[in-house]
C-alpha cells in the first residue's frame, strides 16, 4: 500500500512520523504519574485520582473556557518543589517528545511559575531547566532548545528580570524570548522595549498573540514587538490588516488545535480557522502548546490536521519542513534538520524524490 495515498491511518502511523515542535510549554507537559510521585514524596494533601485528573488535565464535560484551562496551570504551580523536580520533569518532557519521533523541540518554559512555590532565585530556577534539558538530550537524542517564557498579567518588572537572565544564557541553550498569560486585558506594547532589546542582543522572539484576544494584536506583535513567530494566531484571519501584514511577511504561525478548541478560542475543531489560514497564504506549523494538559501527542494533532481537517500526508509533510525551517537554529543547522526530515518523510511514505 503507498501510505502516501492513504485517507485514513491508525494513531501509531502518525506517531511514527518524524517531527518538530516549536510550540510546547514545560508547565504544560507534567506526566500525571509524576505529580503524584511529587504528592507523595512530599506529603502534600491531595484529592483522589481523579479529582486530581481534573485539576491538572482537560476532562470531558468540562468547561472549554480560557479560566478552566489556565486553571490547570495555577495547581501545577504547586509541585515545583526542589531542583531535582525542576529537572526530572524537564527530562521527562523531552522523553516524552523522543517516544512521539520528535526530532527537534524547542521547549519553553516560565520561570516565575517554576520559583513559585517555593521562592526559588529566578537564575536558578533557570540554570536547572537548562541542566535538565541538556540531560534530556543526551538521553534521548532529540535536538533540544529552550524559550523562557513570561506572562503579561505578571507584570513588565518580571518580564525584564526573565530577560536579562534569559540573555546572559544565550550560549547555554537558551534561543528565544516568548510572551505569554492572559492576553485580554493585557497587550504587549508594555513589553516592547524588553523584547527590543533581547533580540539585539541575540534572542528570537515568540509573541502570544490573536489566540482569545482580536486578530489585530498579531500585527502589533509583528510591528511594536519585533516577532519572530507568532504563537497561535489564529484571529489573525478576522483582520485584513494583520492578514496581509502576515501573509507578506512571512511570519510563522506555531498553531496548537486541540489546545484552542479546550481553551475555547474556537467552537470546534473542524472549523478551526488553520484551513483558512493556509488558504489565506499564511505560514503555519502544527504544535500541541501542553501535551499533558490535553492528553495528547504531536501524532494526535497531526492526525487531526489530516483526518479531521481533511488535508493530504504531503500537506503535513510541508508543514513539518516549515517548521524545521522555522527553528530558532543557525541556519546551518536548520539546513541539515530540513534535508534529514525530508530524506525520512520520502522513505517512510514512498514519495519520488
């Protein structure tokens, strides 16, 4: 059989499937084994199982608001609560990403919510991600970068704080600057001259934007922020603006579908606006945003991409080089990730050369 010319494939076929993801937050990828180990380990009073489920992971029947689902993150907060715990879930997701074929990920994580719990300095907090991530990759040979993170409700102070940590480690497997939280209410032209100044000084930069909030703060990213990537974006289709500004720039779009749809920042999946944004021209990857939280993979979503919204393998397959060629790597480097995805892509699905 040409898997090529498929429609219709088993999870295990999509699982297969080499990959990279560009969109993945740490606080997002807690295995639910190891909250619980946490829990025990110290003797923090929690729920029964499946209460505990629905506190940290997206359950059927729930509501599919932005509340419910940031509401997971506020108890995840919790468990971060010594270096070894910091480190052990950064090596989990990255084992995580190796068990679904990702090939390379950039990881990105938030360390004001990493210190939290238990007032940990933030540049330590950081430099266990990064030992953590770096064990991570010996392990499993997948290509890791990280993205640290800041949220917009916490406030610019922090942001600068995270910033300037985030540069002094730039050599240290820290690629990127990502802008994230609450995005009603809380715009990021406050955080511009932040940014401005992390990409000069070397980072790329990942701006939350047009996910719950309208499509126009896509082009205030790309504009007043200086955005490498867009993360979600999917209202920028709502904006003729911000429509043509992305589609003549270029941008990359790190669309998440399934955490969209949980988060209600689209009615349904098959309506999700990422067909409407490849038709608009608009450069689009696929990402999970928080594997844990929705309990899914990368081969779920791409799964979804193909049998739910309807696309071809080859489609998929453009989509997984764009992101690669998306990466926050040196170009060389990007160079050869493309041609090895490309050269396992036409293996696996038996396409010319």
């Amino acid at each position: 059989m040409n898997l090529a010319n498929a429609a219709r494939r088993p999870l295990e076929f999509y699982r297969s499937l080499p990959k990279v993801e560009l969109h993945r937050h740490l606080e997002g990828s807690l295995r639910f084994e190891t909250v619980r180990d946490v829990a025990r380990s110290h003797g923090l009073d929690m729920p029964a199982t499946s209460k505990l489920r629905s506190m940290i992971q997206i359950q059927e029947n729930e509501p599919l608001t932005i509340e419910n689902f940031l509401s997971k993150f506020a108890t995840l907060r919790t468990f971060y609560r010594s270096p070894e715990i910091i480190m052990r879930v950064t090596r989990e997701a990255i084992a995580d990403a190796a068990a679904d074929n990702v090939r390379y990920l950039e990881l990105r994580f938030t360390p004001v919510a990493l210190s939290k719990s238990q007032g940990f300095p933030l540049s330590q907090v950081m430099d266990w991600v990064i030992e953590g991530s770096q064990q991570g990759e010996r392990e499993s040979g997948v290509v890791t970068r990280l993205i640290a993170s800041v949220n917009r409700h916490e406030g610019v102070a922090l942001a600068a704080q995270v910033s300037y940590l985030a540069i002094e480690r730039k050599d240290k497997g820290i690629v990127g600057l990502d802008l994230a939280g609450s995005e009603p209410g809380f715009p990021a032209e406050p955080f511009a001259s932040i940014f401005c100044t992390a990409k000069e000084a070397g980072l790329h930069l990942t701006i939350h934007a047009g996910e719950w909030d309208h499509g126009e703060n896509v082009a205030h990213a790309i504009e007043d922020v200086g955005a490498s990537r867009i993360g979600h974006g999917i209202r920028v289709v709502e904006s003729p603006t911000a429509l043509e500004l992305a589609r003549q720039s270029q941008i990359p779009f790190e669309v998440c579908i399934t955490s969209n749809y949980q988060s209600g920042a689209v009615a349904n999946l098959e309506s999700h606006p990422l067909a409407q944004m490849l038709a608009q021209g608009l450069y689009v990857t696929i990402n999970t945003d928080d594997p844990s939280i929705s309990q899914i993979t990368l081969g779920d979503e791409y799964r979804l991409f193909c049998e739910t919204l309807g696309f071809p393998i080859e489609i998929l397959r453009e989509r997984v080089l764009a992101a690669a060629r998306a990466s926050f790597l040196p170009e060389a480097d990007r160079e050869k990730l493309v041609k090895a995805l490309d050269s396992e892509f036409h293996s696996l699905l038996n396409l010319s050369p």
